[in-house]
C-alpha cells in the first residue's frame, strides 16, 4: 500500500445550477436486482494536467445535473418492492476537494501492477460508510504537485451501468469545455423491461444497507498479460477453428480455468462464469440513445471442474461464444415473459451471492472513461477499486501508460489460493 500525505480542503453538496423537478422516478428491473442494491462501484480517474481542476469539475458536475437531476436524487423502494429515485430541491452529490505535494510521476500515475490503490486517501471522506450510501454519487478532486490531478469516483450501480457513468462523466467534460450542452441528452426510459411480480414473503433488501459479512476474504492481485501473447492465443484460435474471437473472450476462458485451478476444488464440483453483456442494441426495439441505466443481461456458463480442466482454453474460447449467441434468446425470455432476472442462475438474483464457485468477469475496456476532457486531455489511467467485494470479480482494462496488453484487476481468491492464481496466469 503506499502512504500518501493528502489534505482535503473543502467538503460539500454539489446542487443543479437550476431548478429541476421534484418527482419519484422508478428503476428497472435490472437497476433493482438485489445484489445491484449493495453494489458502489469505486474508480480513479488520473489525469496528467490540470489546473485548478476541482473548480473547473464542480462547476461542469453542478451544470451536468440540470441534464442528469436523477443522480443527485436518493434510493428509496416502493410499497410494490420496486426500487424508486426520490429527485427534490435539496438533493446533490457529495463533492471533496483535496491536494497532495508529491508528484504523480513519484507513484508511477498509480499504475503499477503489484501497488494497492490507497481509497481512504483518493476517495471522499467525512461521512459514515453507512450514511454515505444515501448519496447516488460521491467525488473527490485531488490536485497534485506536478499539476495533474486525480478523480475518486464513487456511484450506485443501481443507477448507471458502466456505460452510463461514462455517460455521465463524458457530458461535465463536455460542458467544462465549454459546450452549450451536453452532446448525448439523458434519456431516463427504465420501463423497457416488465416488471416481475413481488415474491410473496420475501422481504427485499434495503437500498442503503451494508451487504452480508462474506464467508471468506477476497484479495486483490493486478496480473498484467502482454499484448503478443494475447495475439498468440487469437492466432492459434483462427488457425485451428477458422473463425476469429476477441480478446475479451480469450482473457475470459484464460481466467475462468487459471481461477478454477488455483481454488483446489473437487472434480465433479460444478463452477460458473458469469460474464456481462451489453445488451442496448439487441433489445427491440433497442434502447435510445442516451439511456444511462443498467442495459446489461449476465449470461452464465457452467461446468464441473473435471471438464473444465481438461478442456484446452480454445474448447472454452468455443463455449463462451456459443453462450454469448444464446443473448437474444435470453432478452426474450425477459421481454416476454418467463423472466429469468430473479432466477437462481442469475448470480446478480442474490442480496450478496456468496459463491466461492462464482467468477463475474466485466469488460472495462470500451465503456467510454478513457474519452473523458474537462479541458487538458484524456486520463492516462483508469482503474476500478473495489472496497465492499459483493462477488468474486475480474475488471479488464487496458494495461496504463500506453503500454500494450490487458490488465486484469481481479477480487476473486482468498488468500490462500492468490499466490496460485497469479503463478496460474503467469
């Protein structure tokens, strides 16, 4: 972990910089998925020059939510189970201003593969962990010695999905620089999906609860695979099968039996992958341009550890498209009845799915953060930080400072099974 000096300055409430409507806005199934409930999403933003950027930031951030008034609203469920954003003139996001004297050259931009990022440092402070969640939205502006300047970024996944956070981030860059509006107009649209019927006698989670304790203690470990060797593998994918496959899926079907190797289990114990996937486009008719919510569908792949380990990571390369191909059929089941969201192969379907089995695999890679100008150019590093671990994760992102492969940002091995997983990769 590496010790930092960062003295925050200023502490408060970003309201809209005009009146925007006081009304009840209602989630969509997917935004109420229990687990959706727990889940804040932590990521830090680096970012090489910037001059007093937290003024430049809370001015674009209090213009953007005049677009956005929903993300400064609070989280409450309705008398049906649904979960609701309450939008009134008092709401806001929670904004910190803070500075270091060091560089960020002297910490390598904060992306070194074996560095823990310090969140008590680059993260809002000040309110109690279990008051914090009521606000949808928490930012902190660090400025640097070297003028570069660092964003700590905290949000409710029950109101965007990746896509939509960089939505959001890219409209207060736009109007930091100047621009009249922003150049995607939010689009609210949460009833394209229909709403399932209450359990009976299931009492829904809080919105604004802390998840169940885990079982076990997920640890964090960076594992960095080179560009060539991810070509290598697409090579060879191409020349056996004639077909082509992303990286994406190849660094999946690499995780997947590295991870299963590393935890021991039995053979006839049967493991899962859960990938997400953007499903905006292949929904009829597809989301509008603009949406912001949560426009993903988790498939799930299961295998017993046997085949899976004797199985070649092209045969699980194979398996993870044929399950990508079942998508549409899997949006159907949803849009037209036999909804699937509340079923237990959704690992999402759970408060806190405590699966030692389990591995969710997200692909930060083209979400749109990386696009990201309040005035002096895109980040040179984003990265998520999870501190309340709901399952066992691997973030893919570009590996930072132009250097060429993926970075695989993974909480998803006790600590008896990390320094496994990390030889299982190498």
């Amino acid at each position: 972990m590496v010790a930092l000096s960062v003295i925050r300055s200023r502490r408060g409430l970003v309201r809209p910089a005009e009146q925007t409507p006081s009304t009840t806005l209602t989630l969509s199934p997917i935004d109420s998925l229990p687990s959706l409930r727990y889940w804040y999403v932590q990521s830090l933003h680096v970012f090489k020059h910037g001059p007093d950027a937290a003024t430049v930031i809370r001015e674009a951030l209090s213009s953007a939510l005049v677009h956005y008034y929903p993300v400064a609203g609070r989280i409450k469920e309705s008398d049906q189970g649904y979960l609701q954003v309450e939008c009134s003139a008092d709401d806001g996001i929670w904004f910190v201003e803070a500075s270091a004297d060091y560089t960020l050259e002297s910490v390598n931009y904060f992306g070194c593969a074996d560095s823990q990022i310090p969140s008590h440092d680059l993260f809002a402070d000040s309110i109690p962990k279990t008051e914090c969640r009521d606000h949808l939205v928490q930012m902190q502006v660090t400025q640097f010695a070297c003028g570069g300047f660092v964003i700590g970024l905290l949000f409710h996944h029950s109101l965007f999905d990746g896509i939509g956070a960089a939505q959001f981030l890219n409209a207060i860059g736009e109007l930091a620089r100047n621009h009249e509006n922003p150049s995607i107009i939010p689009v609210w649209h949460r009833d394209f999906l229909p709403r399932p019927h209450r359990k009976a006698n299931v009492v829904a989670a809080s919105p604004n609860q802390l998840p169940p304790p885990m079982p076990y203690k997920l640890e964090h470990a960076n594992i960095d695979t080179p560009l060539d060797h991810i070509q290598q593998l697409k090579q060879e994918f191409h020349e056996i099968t004639g077909q082509i496959c992303s990286t994406f899926e190849i660094m999946a079907a690499k995780l997947w039996i590295c991870r299963t190797r590393a935890i021991n289990l039995k053979p006839t114990t049967q493991v899962k992958l859960s990938i997400v996937a953007n499903c905006r486009h292949l929904m009829n008719p597809p989301l509008p341009k603009g949406f912001y919510g949560n426009g993903f569908i988790p498939i799930t792949i299961t295998s017993s550890c046997d085949s899976l380990l004797h199985a070649s990571l092209l045969d699980v390369v194979k398996m993870i498209q044929a399950a990508k191909k079942n998508l549409p059929i899997e949006i159907a089941k949803c849009l037209y009845g036999n909804n699937k969201l509340d079923g237990n192969d959704n690992p999402y379907s759970s408060p806190c799915y405590h699966d030692y089995t389990l591995l969710i695999i997200s692909d930060w890679k083209q979400l749109g953060f990386d696009h990201v100008d309040y005035q002096w150019g895109p980040p040179v590093h984003v990265c998520p930080v999870e501190e309340f671990v709901v399952f066992p994760v691997v973030y893919l992102r570009p590996m930072p400072l132009a250097t060429k492969g993926i970075r695989s940002l993974t909480w998803c091995v006790d600590e008896a099974h990390r320094q496994s997983f990390i030889d299982q990769m190498a």
